[in-house]
C-alpha cells in the first residue's frame, strides 16, 4: 500500500496523539500546547490564502529560533505552499538575490531583521509582508499577530499534495558566492526526518532546546522530527551559553544541538562560573561538520555531563548521511569514533570513490570524494539544470557529490580530510573564498588576494585573507575587514588579514591555493577543520 508521504503528517500526528501536551515554548516563555499550536497554525494558513498565496507559491521567512517559524513551516506546507527559510546574518543584497531566484510572493520577517529586505523592497517580487512586531519595522508590513486574530482556526480545506512537491527551499552559499535554492520535496523532507529520529533516539518525552539555526536545513530535520515524535520545542532566539544552561535547568531539556564553536563557547562558560548543566534527565547533544577534538568530547562528557552524537551532511543531504553514534563501535574503539564523521544511516548509500568512480580501498588511508544516494537527497538545485547535472553525476553517476575528500576504513567510518570545493565551513556556516575575494578586490589598494581556510580552535576554520597591496599603499588588516563588512555577512568577513609579497600561481596564472593551505595545516591531521 502506498501512501504519499507529505510533511503535514507529521503536525497530523502530534495533533491526534499530543494536543494536550505542551508542544512549543516560545522564547518568552509563553507555552502553546499542541491543540494550541495546531489553531495557530490553521489561522495563518488561512491568512495566507486570503492574501492570494496557493499551491506552489513561496513564503519566505526571515526570523531565528521563534515560535513563528514553526507555525509559519507548517502553515505554507498545508496548503501546498513551498516554505523559504532564509539566514538572518546575510546581508540586503543576499536577501534581494534569493527572493528574486524563488520568486517569493510572501516575506514573513522578524523585527530585528525586517530592515534588510525593507532596503531591497523595490527590487524583489514580493507582494505580501508580513511582520512580527510590525510596529517596531520601518515600512508598511503587516502585523504578524494581528492577522491571526483576524482568521478562523478551522483547518483550511489542503489541495492535493504529492509527495514529489516542493515543500522548502533551503539557501547554500555556491563555491562562487551565488545562492544556491536546494529544492526538498515532501518525500525528501519526511524520509530525513525518519532517519533522524532513528540516530538521535528521538523519542515522545524528550525536551529539544533550540539552539541551533532553525533555518539550517529546517533545523537539520528537527521541526518535523521532534514535532511528529511527539516532544516539546523550547525556542531561543540565538545563541548564548549562559541562557542555553539556564532553559536547560529550568526546561528539563533532554536534547540539543550544535556546531563545534558552540560546544567550545559552553565549555568556556562552564569552566568560568559555577553552573548546573542538566535538569532531572541526562542530556545528549548532536554537533555537526567538523569532527571535535578529542579533548572536547572528554570536556562535554565528562565535566559537563552531556553524551555527544556526532552526525554529517550538507544542505543538499537534510544533512544526515553519515553518524558515529554507534555503541558498538564506541565499546570497541571507544572516543576515538567520534572525531569521525562516521559510517552511513539507515538507508542511505555512502561511497568514497577516486576520480573513476570507483570505490577506494577502505584502508583509512586512501583518499577519495564522498558520494551518497538516499531518500533524503535534495530533488534538485532551483533555476540551475547544468548544476544539478554536474552534482549528480560528476564521477559516479545517480550519486549527490559533497565536494568532501575523506578517507574511510573497514568499518565504512569516514573521516573528511580536505574539500574540493571552494568553501570554508567556519563556526557551521559556508563561507565562498571566490566571493570574498570579489569583495576584496574592489578594494583600491589591493593587487592581490586569496582567501583559505586556517586551524582555528573557536570556530574549525578561520576566514583568512592574504593581501598583496598596491604599490606604496597603507592597507591595515583593519581597513581590509572595515572594507569587507560593508559587503559581506559578519561570518564571511576574513578574520585574520596578512600582507604577503606575492602568491604563488600556476603558468596560467591561477593563485595555487593548496599550496598555500599547507603551510597553514601542515601541523594537523587533515587540511579541513
């Protein structure tokens, strides 16, 4: 019997089976129970349609960890609209790139962050704005809140929904700064979520603090996870550690999750104050990207207390495609499994294959690219054919090709070594080199400029710029990052600036940046983070 797997199913269930349990906790506090949190989302799902939004159209929202955001996933899904959640740290000219590729017709914005698609408002398709606090955004926007109220909580009648439907568009930084739509489809987004619950033992009494970026990937799958399992949301709008701890404590939080900076940032804080770290229930929390240290697993399961699950992707990917969470591999090789990124989830296919597409020796040794084919692969790349060709079939056909160089073993654990493309992954975001360096070149002063990855304990991989002035210039590695912020997000500013005679180049002139990156990694064990 085949049933078309739709992400509705999973706010369906918790609806049946929960709605008297508390489903999400706002950042103020306020508490919605599931029944609560289903009428507010049957309200804007409502509104929406008033507002002339239908089956395909985009609403895109720009908010952090919120309530809202939730509502507003779900509420675009029922009927059949494609749900854009947008990175609140880009800048005005990313906002206005992105809402023209999807060709958004709804922006829905938080107001701390409306301002940046209010200054590029004349130059985005958009025709509904929608703002929460709309009192406090310059502009004409809608209030949020007010146009709850204003609609029925009954549920809208949903259109026919097919499982191959677009359900969100997730941005990614392309190698060259373009935005890249990852398209998911009903059918990818509910596949992810099953492997999620089945690594992260997700269960219906867990308590998920969210502290990481719900736009990422929809919060890596744990808006539909946790919410069709059954659990609790506890929102926080950004990070902080000693917040973080706190709604722990006072939450009963049993599950998190986040990028290595932020395990290094809330062990800086334990080690600084004398803090509680868990409530009644032990704690577990999923750290992606690069692998910690050793010393930092022992830190957070040790001092701290936390067990720590260490999981793999890319936007393209949902992103879970590989975990170390393994007790039998951890009882038979112990920590050490996880500073892996790990071996393949529950029906996925992971292959790590040379330049012919041929599977390399699984001998920890032998160097090759990380493929996948699974359910939670993304459909496609929006408005790019030639790059979703090229992502699919480039050395082993019918696989997604992650640009991640890794070695793996006989247990089929990988270790990502290098990177093909080229990206810097620094503190969890993806940073283009390519679009940094644009950026510095406009400078006047600037002749030359590369820009790699270096080791950085904080953040994995720091932003690093190496300049070659103009003849007889003052350039400071201040004016250079000066220069950069107003161009760039504050991630993908160069946080390390060195003034270099020249840059090594090939005979066609092409800076040689490995060469350059080795002398930077040449004390680690790998050449990425």
């Amino acid at each position: 019997m085949k049933v078309e797997m739709r992400t509705t199913a999973f706010l369906d269930r918790a609806l049946d089976l929960y709605d008297d349990v508390v489903g999400v906790v706002a950042h103020d506090g306020t508490e919605y129970t599931y029944a609560e949190f289903g009428e507010r989302v049957n309200r804007l799902s409502n509104a929406l349609a008033d507002l002339g939004v239908g089956q395909g159209d985009k609403v895109a929202l720009l908010a952090p960890n919120t309530h809202y955001f939730l509502e507003t996933l779900y509420a675009s899904n029922q009927i059949g609209a494609v749900f854009v959640p947008m990175n609140y740290r880009l800048v005005p000219d990313d906002y206005e790139d992105i809402l023209n590729d999807c060709a958004a017709d709804t922006v829905i914005a938080d107001y701390d962050y409306a301002e940046k698609v209010e200054s590029v408002r004349d130059s985005i398709p958009a025709e509904n704005y929608v703002g929460y606090r709309a009192s406090e955004i310059d502009g004409e926007w809608t209030d949020y809140e007010d146009l709850l109220a204003d609609h029925s909580t009954e549920a809208p009648e949903r259109p026919e929904i097919s499982e191959d439907d677009a359900a969100s568009i997730n941005y990614t930084s392309g190698t060259t700064g373009d935005p890249k739509g990852v398209v998911r489809t009903h059918r990818t987004e509910n596949w992810h979520a099953l492997v999620l619950n089945q690594h992260h033992e997700i269960s219906d009494d867990d308590t998920y603090l969210w502290t990481l970026p719900m736009f990422h990937c929809n919060g890596w799958g744990h808006t539909y996870a946790i919410t069709g399992t059954g659990g609790t949301h506890v929102c926080q709008r950004t990070f902080d550690p000693e917040d973080t701890f706190r709604r722990i404590r006072e939450h009963d939080v049993s599950f998190l999750c986040g990028a290595p900076t932020v395990l290094n940032r809330l062990i800086a804080y334990h080690d600084q104050n004398d803090v509680e770290t868990t409530g009644d229930r032990d704690v577990r929390i999923a750290t992606a990207g690069s692998a910690p240290p050793k010393a930092t697993i022992e830190t957070v399961e040790d001092e701290i207390g936390w067990r720590i699950i260490h999981l793999y992707g890319l936007t393209e990917t949902a992103p879970l495609i590989t975990t170390s969470n393994s007790p039998r591999r951890t009882t038979e090789r112990g920590r050490e499994v996880k500073t892996f990124q790990g071996s393949e989830t529950l029906c996925t296919d992971v292959r790590v294959v040379g330049e012919d597409g041929d599977e390399v020796p699984q001998d920890g040794e032998t160097m090759g690219e990380v493929v996948v084919k699974g359910n939670q692969v993304m459909d496609r790349y929006l408005n790019k054919p030639e790059a979703t060709e090229e992502a699919f079939n480039a050395r082993k056909p019918g696989y997604f090709h992650t640009g991640d160089l890794a070695v793996w073993d006989g247990d089929g654990m990988i270790s990502i070594q290098d990177r093909k493309k080229d990206i810097i992954i620094s503190g969890g975001e993806n940073v283009s080199s390519i679009e940094v360096e644009d950026v510095l070149y406009d400078h006047p002063d600037v002749q030359k400029a590369a820009v790699i990855p270096t080791p950085s304990d904080e953040w994995g991989e720091m932003v690093t710029a190496l300049v070659v002035p103009t003849p007889e210039a003052d350039l400071t590695a201040e004016d250079v990052q000066d220069f950069s912020r107003e161009h760039l997000a504050s991630y993908k500013i160069p946080r390390r600036v060195e003034f270099v005679d020249d840059l090594p180049e090939t005979a066609t002139g092409k800076v040689q940046k490995y060469q350059l990156r080795q002398e930077y990694w040449e004390d680690e064990e790998r050449l990425v983070g």
